[in-house]
C-alpha cells in the first residue's frame, strides 16, 4: 500500500499528526527551560527510562496511539545504535511504522510456522489411514524430486517397494522425517 492510500490511511489512524510535527520541529531554548514533569509508564521505574520516554517527541508518539511497549523498544533500540533518542517525530513515526510492520510479518511467519506443524501433526495423527488410504505413490515421489525435497536415492529406495502399501508408509515416514521442507 503505497502513495494517496497510504497518505490517507495515516492521516486517518493519526488526525493530529500535522499539527505534532509542526509544534514539536521547532522548539526553542525556552520552551524547555523548566524541568520536564516525569510519568512513569506500567514497569517503568529508572531514571533512564523516564527520561529516554519523557522527550517531547517521544510523548508525540505515544499521544498518536503508539504501543508504549513498541515506543520504548523502539526508542531504546535507536539509543543503542546511535547512542541518541530520536530528534524530530516524523524520524520516530516512521521507525515506529516500520516496526509496526515488522511485527505484522513476524506474526504472519509465526501463524505458517504454526500451520506447517499442525498439517505435520495431522499427518502424524492419521499415519495409519494414510498408509491404507494412499494408492498413488509414484506421482507423489517423482513430484518430490523434482521440488528437491528428497534425493534420487531416497526416491529409488521407495519405489522399489513391491506393495503400494509398503511404499505409502516409506513415503509418509520420509516426509514426517523431512518435516515442512515437504
């Protein structure tokens, strides 16, 4: 999702965001001369994550609906990298964008992860019937081989089975043992 979409959909989630980065760009040598009042979130207790957390452009982003978790680990992450906080808003929206996707498509990795091993458990749990039920081995075997997933001996070692139920329960045994290569 790139360009007027994108535009439209951050302006959507995030209604004041103009008005934040205009107002927090700018600021002037007076405007923080008094000390800043310090909230400590849920677990925050040390000096260092009040006041990495405290900075106005950090509060911009936790004013837009950030995840305070995802702020910090992504505040701190820049601190240990860059050795400084972020200095302007749209520099920390976009790192927090970007770690907003990132755990999207972690969370996505995990969920087909979690598939491959449930069809590997379903597989496991139903080994019997597949032995009984699988007539039509070669087609599946040479399909193997050409993916790579098993090698040319593997392949001749299975089809060289006289019963299509001996060679049904090698080609589930070598796919359970391959696991979600297979």
């Amino acid at each position: 999702m790139k360009g007027q979409e994108f535009v439209d959909e951050i302006q959507g989630r995030y209604p004041h965001l103009l008005e934040q980065l205009l107002s927090t760009s700018d600021t002037t040598g007076e405007e923080n001369a008094d000390p800043p009042i310090i909230h400590f979130g849920p677990g925050e207790s040390s000096s260092e994550d009040a006041v990495m957390m405290n900075t106005p452009v950090v509060k911009s982003a936790l004013e837009m609906g950030f995840n305070r978790d995802l702020v910090k680990q992504t505040v701190q992450s820049k601190i240990l990298t860059t050795g400084e906080n972020y200095k302007t808003v749209n520099d920390i929206v976009s790192a927090l964008l970007n770690a907003e996707d990132e755990k999207r498509e972690e969370e996505k990795e995990k969920q087909a992860e979690e598939m491959a091993s449930d069809d590997l458990s379903l597989i496991r749990k139903n080994r019997m019937a597949l032995f009984q039920q699988l007539t039509c081995v070669l087609p599946i075997l040479d399909n193997l081989l050409k993916a790579n997933v098993i090698n040319k001996q593997e392949h001749d070692i299975i089809k060289q089975k006289t019963q299509i139920p001996l060679q049904a329960r090698e080609l589930i045994d070598t796919i359970l043992v391959k696991g979600n290569a297979a």
